[in-house]
C-alpha cells in the first residue's frame, strides 16, 4: 500500500491518502490482537478507523500536532491514535498506535520534507 491505492478491509485508498507499509503493520496487528481479544472488535475496529480516515480527508488540520508537522487523531471507540501529516496534496499515514504507545516512535517513521 505505501504510498500507492490499496484496500483496508475492502476500502479504497485514494491517491491522496498515503499508507505508509509500518501504519498498515500497526492497522494489521491492531486488528487481528482486538479480534482475539472478542470476535468482531476487529471489524469494528477497522469499521472506525474508515471513519476516522474519511473525516481526515474533510478536515485534515482539525487535530493537533504532537511532534513536528504530525498531527494524531483519536480513533473513536478505542483507545488508538492515527498519526499523519498533510501536504499540499496529500495525507500520509505514519503510524496507527495504542494511545498508551509512545509517540516517540513517530522520530524512526517520519521522513523529512513530507513525502
């Protein structure tokens, strides 16, 4: 997916949405450990962070930055944070992480300048 379309659950990624492959590892693993935990609390999870991505297309500078020009959105109904950028044409996905994580992790992912 990085960078190029690609599905989540059936999802289509658009040209302006950027995955990077590491936040596609964390969406993964995230999914399949909720849906262990309780059958279907991985769909539903993957079912949130959809909408939490689209309402990112909408309003992309509506959550604040947590580390340089990244910025994190709560994923509503569980305790995960999307941590992405915006360019002039773009958002790109660094990572998907338990909001417990620490964001510190965001350092090895983010390339500078914005992709």
């Amino acid at each position: 997916m990085g960078g190029s379309e690609g599905e989540f659950i059936g999802w289509k990624l658009t040209q302006s949405i950027h995955l990077l492959p590491a936040a596609e590892q964390d969406l993964l693993d995230a999914r399949f450990w909720l849906e262990s935990q309780k059958s279907g609390l991985g769909l539903e999870f993957a079912q949130s962070v959809i909408a939490a991505v689209e309402a990112l297309v909408s309003f992309p500078e509506l959550h604040g930055i947590v580390y340089a020009d990244i910025r994190g959105a709560p994923i509503r109904k569980h305790p995960y944070v999307i941590y992405y950028r915006v360019s002039i044409n773009s958002i790109e996905i660094l990572a998907v992480l338990h909001g417990s994580r620490d964001p510190a992790i965001l350092k090895s992912r983010a390339t500078f300048p914005p992709a």
